[in-house]
C-alpha cells in the first residue's frame, strides 16, 4: 500500500471507513443487547455519528477529487455526493424521520453509496493505469 498514489490509498482508507461504519451499524444493536453498558457509550450516540462524518466527508471528497482527470467519470462524483448526502441527513436527522432503525438502513444505504463511488474510482484509476506522482492523470 505504500507505492499506491494519493488517490488510491484514499479510496481504500474510504473504503475501509464506509465498511467499519457498516459494521458498527449491523453490530451494536445486538452488542447493547449482550453489553447492556455500551447503550451509555458514545458509540451509541448520535454525536459519535456526527463526529466520523468530519472524517468520512474531507476524506472521500479528496479522495474522488484527487480521481483520474482522464476518467472524470459523473458517476463517480453522483455515487459519492449522493452518498454523503444521505449520511448527513441521518446522522443529523435520521432517528426523528426513520425511527431507530430506520435511521440504521438510511445510513447503510449512505455508506453503501459511497463505497461504490470509491470502489467505481479505484478501479477507474487501475484500468487507466494512472500515474499521478508522474502528473500523467
């Protein structure tokens, strides 16, 4: 991982943030169910939700931004705004609109949008065999 342009090792490291969302959206119900203290862990608060937001959003946004200017797929860019997007809302707004789990499937749906603009980039990058150190995209 260490030979792999900015671009690249962004989209994994954004990759990689959207699954470790996932799972801690599809784990902690069933962890506050067997580890009733976590349920007073920031873990479950809405503000740890928020929090990682100030880390997903400049991370994917550099990221697609930093993507192949020789793809310069919309897609790419639909896939991670909309993703984004539908993050923000339920982490700001999510519980009162959806409900509990609701909230839950809206930011899977979120994340799940997101990794496929990621995953849509990285393999765009690998395909044109970009070199950006060489400022060949």
């Amino acid at each position: 991982m260490g030979s792999a342009v900015p671009s690249q090792w962004l989209d994994r490291l954004a990759i990689g943030m959207s699954t470790l969302c996932a799972l801690h959206c599809l784990l902690l119900p069933f962890a506050l169910v067997l580890i009733p203290t976590l349920g007073a862990s920031f873990l479950g608060d809405a503000a740890f939700h928020r929090a990682l937001l100030w880390l997903v959003i400049p991370s994917s946004l550099l990221a697609v931004g930093l993507g192949c200017s020789r793809h310069r797929d919309r897609q790419v860019w639909g896939y991670a705004l909309a993703g984004l997007t539908v993050m923000t809302v339920a982490a700001f707004w999510g519980h009162g609109l959806f409900g509990e789990w609701g909230e839950k499937l809206v930011t899977l749906s979120g994340a799940g949008l997101l990794c496929v603009s990621h995953l849509r980039n990285h393999r765009l990058c690998r395909q044109d065999h970009c070199d950006h150190e060489a400022g060949e995209c």
